[in-house]
C-alpha cells in the first residue's frame, strides 16, 4: 500500500473513530499529534476529504466531520459545533436574539443564522446552509444563559428575559421593530416578572424603557408592571423607540419614556 493511500485510510479511521464517540470536531494540532505526521501530509489529507464534501474547514486549525446525512446540505447546523469551536477560541459566548428566541419557543420567524453573542468581533461564519453571525457584548459572561441540550452535546442560550433585552438592544439584526415586538410577544409566554426586573437592574435604561413600552403594548402588564414601579424611581427622561430613527412621529409616551418615531406593527 502507498504511503498517500495510508495516510489517506489512516485520517478517515481518525474522523470516523470520531463520529463513533459522538465527536464531529478537531483542530489541526490535536491530528497531527495523533497521527504523528507533518503539517503538508495533514493539509493534503485534509484537502482531499474535503473535496469528498466529508471534512469542513470552518477557520483556520478547526475542522467539523460532515456526516453522510449531511453532506448534500454543505454540513451539519451551525449549533452542533458551535461549542466546540467557542472552546477553540477560548471565547465566553452564548446563543441569543432570534436564535435563543427560537430555542425558547418563540419561533414565528425561525432565524436563517445562528445568531451568538461574544466579547470580541468575528467576521461572519458561511459553510453550505449554516450562517453563524456574530455580535459582540462587553462582559457577555455576566448575560444570565441557560445550557440547552443538542445532538452533540450542551449549549448556553440567553435566558428568556435576557433574550427580551437582546432583541431590543440588537434590534437590526433581528429584524427591526416590527419583527422585535411579534417574537416579544410569543417569547413573553417564558418570561418571568422577577427575574425580568432583576435584569433590568444591570442594562441601560433606555433599553429597559423600550423592551417595558413593547411588552406593555401588547398586554403584557402583568410582565411590565414591576419593571414599571423600578423605573419611576431611575432618572427620567425621554429616549426614541427607535434610535436614530428619521420619522416625523414624535408622539409620547409619558409611562415609559419613549417618543414613538416608528409605527410598530408585529405580526400576530
């Protein structure tokens, strides 16, 4: 047998003894020490299942197995590596906006992304139909999260409150207002009052403000009323529904704070 025909057997044994342990990940450094070759015998190896679509180089030194099933999708989804790859990175992360919205229950628009949220910019994550976007949040680790099991393993996702004031605070992304106040109001059925308050406490006043006059449009007073009563006692002031917003609506919302520039329709 060639020495290319051993390496070649040799790696697929590797990537599959993987699979059979429930793994679908490695970096670069972890086979060659594995297999004891060189960095050119492991970059061809590599090359070769991946135009076999049976390997994924999603960046530098990281690498995800493609199962069969997979394979004419371009991968397996984005969450059931994106733990793995964080670990690699060695980023405290966790899954939020209209991803955490989704995994909550909240999924009348179910996300094209995963969305995730970490301390230090990354460009956009493209391979096949998997999208990993992500956004950026000082202390991201002080976000309340909660693991959710997937198929390969566990993931933090922000907690339901948690993800109410990420809607807001990353409203582009997740689809502007009108899109922000439907996925609040399915999301609302996971929130909590106290824990929701308890947050609040640690965010911005004007988000807290904008994410208390959405949820109380809509009936959800019995989620707004004790943000409410916190908020009187904050300094007051008026903030815009939608920042930066240009619309010539300038009504007021004396309860919450807000000058509505923007028209909100959900869609519900």
């Amino acid at each position: 047998m060639s020495t290319k025909r051993l390496l070649r057997d040799t790696f697929v044994h590797f990537t599959e003894n993987l699979q059979a342990h429930g793994r679908y990940t490695f970096t670069k450094k972890e086979v060659m020490e594995k297999l004891g070759i060189s960095d050119n015998a492991f970059h061809k190896a590599a090359h070769r299942l991946a135009r076999q679509k049976r390997l994924i180089r999603v960046v530098n030194n990281f690498y995800v197995v493609v199962p069969f099933e997979y394979q004419l999708s371009g991968g397996p989804q984005a969450i059931n590596y994106i733990d793995a790859l964080m670990k690699f990175r060695r980023e405290p992360y966790y899954i939020g906006v209209l991803s955490a919205a989704s995994l909550h229950g909240a999924a009348h628009q179910s996300p094209q992304e995963l969305q995730v949220v970490t301390g230090r910019a990354y460009r956009m994550i493209q391979i096949g139909k998997a999208r990993i976007r992500f956004l950026t949040k000082k202390k991201v680790e002080k976000t309340p999260s909660q693991l959710i099991k997937t198929s390969s393993g566990f993931v933090p996702v922000s907690t339901p409150e948690a993800t109410a004031f990420d809607l807001v605070l990353y409203t582009k992304v997740a689809g502007y207002l009108n899109n922000v106040s439907t996925v609040l109001i399915e999301l609302s059925e996971a929130i909590n009052d106290k824990k929701l308050l308890e947050i609040a406490k640690g965010m911005d006043l004007s988000t807290v403000k904008r994410v208390g006059y959405l949820l109380d449009q809509y009936g959800k007073r019995n989620l707004t009323n004790p943000l409410h009563g916190w908020l009187k006692k904050q300094d007051s002031g008026f903030v815009l529904l939608q920042p930066g917003g240009k619309s010539s609506l300038r009504e007021k919302n004396e309860k919450w704070g807000i000058i509505i520039n923007e028209k909100v329709e959900p869609d519900i």
